[in-house]
C-alpha cells in the first residue's frame, strides 16, 4: 500500500474531497481513508493509476506519494526531513500553505532545502529529476513527491461562453467533470444527460473517454449545441427526459442539470411533473447498482425516494444569493 495526498482546490467545501475518493475507489485494487485535512486528503492504496486520476480529476491540484506527515512546525518538519531516503537525483522542492496555516510556505521550502544541502542532495530549479511538495495546514505538513499534475486551465478554454453555441444557466466546466467523476463512470461506458441543453456535461465526458448521450426537448437548443459537439464522438437527440427512447438498464451513469432559474423552459404541465417523470424514466434506463448525478434547485429527497434511487450523498453549490443548487449523488 503506498500512502497519497491530494492537494484539493477551495472551490468547494465537499465535492473535491468525495471527487478524488470516487475515482480512488475505481482505479485502485484496494483503498482506505487515513486522513482529511483543510483541502488535503490522505489515502493508502494498493496499484493506483496516478496518471489516470490526475487526467480526470476536476477539483484536485496536484497527487503527491507521502514522504512525511509532521506537526506544523520547522523543527518537526526538519525532524522528519532528516530521516527521509530519497533517490539522489536532483530536485525541487515547493510548498502550498492553505488558508492562513503557518508556517509560511517560503520558510517550509528554505527548511526542506537546507537540511537537504547538508545531507548532500542537490537542487535544480530548472529541469529537476524530483519534485518534491508540501501541503500546510493548521495542524501538519505533508511532505511528498509530485505524482501526478491535474489540468486545472484546461477548463477555463472550455467556459461556457468561449464555446461556439452559448446558452445562460449551465454548469461550468469543472464543475460537470467532477460531477461526472462523483457517478465513477469508466471510460467506453454510456453517460446519459437527459436535460443536454448546450452539452457541457457530455463534452467534459467526452474528453476522458466516455459515451456520451444527451437528450434535449427544443429544437433550437438542439441545432445550437451540435456546433458545440463538433469533432467530439458524442450522440445527441431530440427528446422528451419523459420519455426515454432507451431500452430498459442500458445507461450506465447519467447526470443531469435539471431546468430552474430565468432561463429555463419547462415543456411540461409542471416542473414537480416533470421532474417525476424523467426520474421514473432514468430509473428503467440505468443499470442496477450505477450512479446517477442530479442537479436542482431544491430538495429532491421524497422524488428520488419514489423513483426508487438511493441518496448516496448530498452536497450544495451557492451560485449567487438567490440560488443555491441541491446536488444528489444516487444510486440505482
């Protein structure tokens, strides 16, 4: 078992702890929980796929191997530096204080350089073999070897209003994938986002692999968002969320942004109506024991509960003052 830390964007106070996890859980033989410190997690697991995480994770910085975790102290953190075995390949060492965590991050860096100098390793600022991180936060400093680098300005080429065909009211980027990674779906599975709009979750999915289906009820939408999937293998149709054009468990993850706010259209009679529908559609369509991801702008228990969905988790998302999304992870 090798022991990890993420190093978790602030974006959100819950999604990227349970982000990273969902994907650990999947892409590792066998895994558990050590520590969750403010926007660092730690986890032992056994044959993880770094790479593969740090190509898919949304809200996570960077994926470090643990050398060292010690009290948020220069002299511990000496303590610990002192006994480390390190390859003797010249290295880099740097340091992310979180929040108002103390030590600063340049006296962390200046400590792990000096003791390392005294024990004859030798530093290279500008094309190191080893870099090496530390993630302070108000208790400890953990102390380890870059493993993997997450993408993060990848997602700000795809906001929503760069993208040829624009729409108000959809999710951003990063947002979409880490909901996409909540439901662990695997590349060449099917996810199926049946309230499509302009396709920002079927792009995010897209991108790591995965079958993206989406259906959308109008027409203009429709036309606008096929500008948006061009060159990306992904299949979208003119629909009713009602009334899937699916056979029985044939999906197997879906997520979806639900109508709400000014720029939302519901055709149906109501939007209670709708939702209750679509859910009794999405629950013949996903396969037993998969995930689905759904986004509203209010409680949704007693609907998903009727529909026979299990609430994994529940996490909430303020948008501005007047909205404050509800986001249900569900399983089948």
């Amino acid at each position: 078992m090798t022991t990890y830390a993420f190093e978790l964007s602030g974006e959100h106070e819950t999604l990227p702890r349970s982000e990273a996890l969902a994907l650990v859980e999947i892409f590792s033989t066998h895994f558990s929980e050590i520590a969750f410190l403010d926007q660092c997690l730690i986890v032992e697991a056994e044959d993880l796929d770094v790479q593969l995480l740090g190509s898919r994770l949304a809200m996570t910085h960077r994926i470090i191997e643990v050398l060292a975790i010690s009290d948020a102290t220069l002299e511990a953190l000496a303590k610990s530096v002192s006994l480390l075995e390190l390859p003797r390949e010249r290295y880099l060492v740097r340091a992310r204080r979180i929040k108002d965590a103390a030590p600063g991050a340049d006296a962390v860096e200046r400590e792990v350089g000096r003791i390392l100098f005294q024990r004859g390793y030798k530093a290279d600022l500008k094309n190191p073999k080893m870099v090496l991180r530390a993630v302070i936060t108000t208790e400890r400093i953990v102390l380890g070897r870059e493993v993997a680098r997450c993408d993060r300005s990848s997602f700000e080429a795809r906001r929503p209003h760069l993208k040829p065909f624009f729409h108000p009211g959809v999710l951003m980027p990063r947002m979409a994938r880490s909901l996409i990674n909540l439901t662990q779906v695997r590349a060449g599975e099917m996810l199926l986002d049946p309230f499509a709009g302009t396709c920002g979750i079927l792009i995010e999915a897209c991108l790591i692999g995965i079958q993206g289906l989406g259906i959308e009820v109008q027409t203009r939408l429709v036309k606008g968002a096929l500008c948006n999937l061009h060159t990306l293998d992904c299949s979208l149709l003119l629909g009713d969320a009602k009334r899937l054009p699916l056979q029985n468990s044939s999906i197997d993850a879906a997520v979806l942004d639900t109508p709400y706010g000014r720029s939302a259209k519901i055709l149906a009679k109501s939007k209670e109506f709708l939702l209750k529908e679509s859910l009794s559609e999405l629950f013949r369509v996903i396969k037993p024991d998969r995930r689905m991801v759904i986004v509203a702008d209010s409680s949704l228990d007693a609907l998903l509960a009727n529909a026979g969905f299990e609430i994994i988790q529940k996490h909430t998302d303020r948008v501005h003052g007047s909205l404050t999304r509800q986001i249900f992870l569900c399983q089948r």
